[in-house]
C-alpha cells in the first residue's frame, strides 16, 4: 500500500479548492460548476491527460514495489517536468 512520504506533503498542502486549480492548471481535469437546490456543486472528471499521469503513476507505484523502494507524487512530478 503506497504510503505518502514527507516530500508529498509539498504537493499536498493547500485546501481542496488550491488542489482542484492545481490539477486543472496541468490539464488533467476538467470542472463542471453548477448549483443544486440553491448549493453550489462541482463535478470533476478525468481529462485524456489526466488518465495518462495516473496510469503511469500507478505503474511507477509497481515498478517501485518490485524494486522495493517507495514512490513519491514529487518524483513522478519531477519526471513529467511539473514542478
């Protein structure tokens, strides 16, 4: 199971709003903002961009497991150029 490590909490601070601009500035979701019963409602979804950063995510989670070290959010972040 893939524990978070002290470099992920770089990515991760902020609250649910900085994190959802975060991942729409990189393209990797798209929102759809409405109001429900007088509540506003956000919905998320995957971008084609977005489904191909997790995939290769959850495949370095893999090859890190056979290797035995443990993944991080930042060195796949790093790989890609984000950061």
């Amino acid at each position: 199971m893939y524990k978070p490590s002290e470099n992920d909490a770089m990515f991760l601070k902020g609250n649910l709003s900085v994190q959802i601009n975060k991942l729409k500035e990189a393209e990797y979701i798209s929102l759809s903002k409405s109001f429900v019963n007088n509540y506003p409602k956000i919905e998320c979804a995957l971008s084609p961009k977005g489904i191909k950063f997790f995939e290769e995510y959850l495949a370095d989670i893999k090859d890190q497991y056979r290797v035995g070290s443990q993944p991080t959010i930042i060195s796949l972040l790093l790989k890609q150029s984000l950061l």
